[in-house]
C-alpha cells in the first residue's frame, strides 16, 4: 500500500472556509497536497498548516478545463469542494456547481484518479432553487463520469470564518432587529466544519463506500428560529426577531442581492429557506452518515462560543456576576 507521503492529493476550492480545513486535515495525515484555486497568490495562508513543501497553490479554474487537467496531473485523488452560494458574472450556478463538477470528474476518470465530490444537502432537479438545481446536475454528472466518486451532501456548515453563524452575528451587533424568514420554521441540521473535513478526509483514505452518496448532518436538527437564539445567547445579544413571509422577504432579496457584505441576500437563498436541510431517514438506515462513518459530532451550542466571543460588547472576557 502506497504510504500517504507518496500520494498526491490535488484539492479544488482547498482555500476557501470548508477548504483549509480539509487540506489541514489531509496534512495532519501526510499526503501531498496540490490545491487547485483561482488566485494562487492570495492561497498563502494555506502553507502553514502543513510540513515545509507538502502543500503547494496552484492555479486552476474549473470552468476552465486545461487548467483543471495540470493541476491533477499525477494525482491518485481529488477532491472538489468547489461551490457558490451566489452568483457573479461569469462564476454562475450551472458553470461552476454543474459543467465545473462534470469538468472535474471527466478529468479524474482519464488518469484513474478517486473522486471525492462534496455537493450539499437538499439537492433536488426539480427544485425551485437554482442553487439546488445546478447541484443535483453536478452530482449526476459526476456519477456519469466517475460512478465510483464517493459524494458528500453536507448540511448547513458552522465554524470560524463561515458565512452562517457569523453573518447574523454581525448583523446583530448593527441592527436592533433580525429577520425570520418565512417565520423561522425552516429546519436544519447544522454541522461543524471539522467533522465534515474528517469525514472527506476518511474518504481520501479509501475508509468510505465507493459510488455513495452520502448526507452529513450534526447532533442537532434546529429551527433557524432556535438557530438565530443560540446565536444572540452567545454574544450576550437581545434583539427583536422579525417573521418575515417568503413572498416579503423575496420582495426584499430582489433588492439586497446588490448589498454588500453581511447585508446580501439573493432571491434564491430565500428558495433555499423553504425546504428543510435535514439528513434523510434513508441515509440513515443505510449507514450513510457521519454516525455511520464512526465520527463523534460537535454541536453548534458547544463550538460557536470559541469564535464568536469577538462580537460580545465587551469582548471574550466579558466580566458575569455570580
């Protein structure tokens, strides 16, 4: 068996939030790692999290298929973790998360490279989400290319740097009211990124089924109501929630689509919201989990505190009386 050091691991999208911490932990286990991403230049925070030489920055783009074929070259396994959760010129839905995903998988069957393809829970072809849409044709393509890849359907990832749990931080700290869109009914099963990073990183190991689909979900199946308390419990917040019906709050994404930062809000996301982000009783009974993979599972009520102490009033050493 080839020893992890003399096997080459090419990574798509390892720079991003689930990325660095999939590339720490392929690291951690001592394989080479090629991490294909658009703009090399700003990857450098990656180095560090391995050995001297062991992680190298390369470009690549995977609507982009030379680019996708150099940055594989030699590699025994890849893993795509590419994805947006919204669109910007030429980065759509369907060119990254569809024809990027095929691009991908066509390329890894023709050097006999393993496929590890990570999409997300909720993925539906006749769903009202082009977000959803474009990774159920993904997934489809992947299979048609490389039937043996295995797929990961993560739900609703948390943890430092995400764009979730610290998004409605944020807004709390600047407005006296947050939204509950469509009441706040919307179930999700929210995950920590380092398990799901475990998780692709047993994959790559070879420890999971071949051509599997599987759905990956925390401890907890929460409400975005019980979600957005937890997070305003945390950073010691009170602020008003606001239900806000689908049909009012796609009125107002038409709108925020164009704001910046934590502001942003696209008309698809509200689609997104109308569909629960649960792992399925059939992923369940077939073992095809993070509890069937054997991993323990953090919830978000003990990882959140760890890193959004910083939008506390007055900081992670906020004084409490007895």
């Amino acid at each position: 068996m080839t020893a992890p050091i003399d096997t080459l691991v090419t990574v798509f999208g390892g720079s991003g939030f689930l990325g660095r911490h999939v590339v720490r932990a392929l690291a951690k286990r001592d394989y080479r790692l090629r991490v294909g991403v658009r703009r090399p230049e700003l990857a450098g925070h990656l180095q560090p999290l391995g050995k001297v030489g062991q992680i190298n920055p390369v470009q690549a783009n995977i609507r982009h298929p030379a680019s996708v074929e150099a940055a594989m070259r030699g590699a025994s396994v890849v893993v795509n973790l590419v994805g947006i959760l919204a669109e910007s010129g030429a980065q759509t839905f369907d060119a990254v998360q569809n024809q990027g995903a095929r691009t991908v998988a066509e390329a890894a069957s023709r050097i006999g490279a393993r496929l590890v393809h990570v999409s997300a829970i909720g993925t539906d072809a006749n769903s009202t989400s082009r977000y959803a849409r474009a990774k159920a044709a993904g997934e489809t393509a992947v299979l048609a290319a490389a039937p043996s890849a295995t797929i990961f359907r993560p739900s609703v990832v948390f943890g430092p740097e995400d764009q979730f749990t610290n998004r409605f931080a944020a807004l709390a700290r600047i407005s006296p009211a947050l939204p509950l869109i469509g009441g706040g009914v919307t179930k999700l099963q929210p995950v920590y990124v380092g398990d799901v990073a475990t998780a692709i990183a047993d994959a790559v190991d070879g420890k999971t089924e071949q051509g599997a689909t599987y759905e990956l979900g925390g401890p907890e199946v929460m409400t975005m109501r019980e979600i957005i308390e937890l997070i305003l419990q945390t950073i010691e917040r009170e602020r008003i929630l606001v239900p806000l019906p689908f049909a009012m709050a796609h009125l107002k994404a038409m709108f925020l689509q164009f704001a910046p930062g934590d502001l942003k809000l696209t008309p698809d996301q509200v689609e997104l919201l109308r569909t629960d982000n649960v792992v399925s009783d059939a992923a369940k009974a077939a073992g095809l989990t993070l509890e069937g993979l054997g991993e323990p599972l953090e919830s978000m009520a003990a990882v959140i505190p760890s890193y959004l102490w910083r939008f506390r009033k007055t900081g992670q050493f906020a004084h409490k009386g007895a």
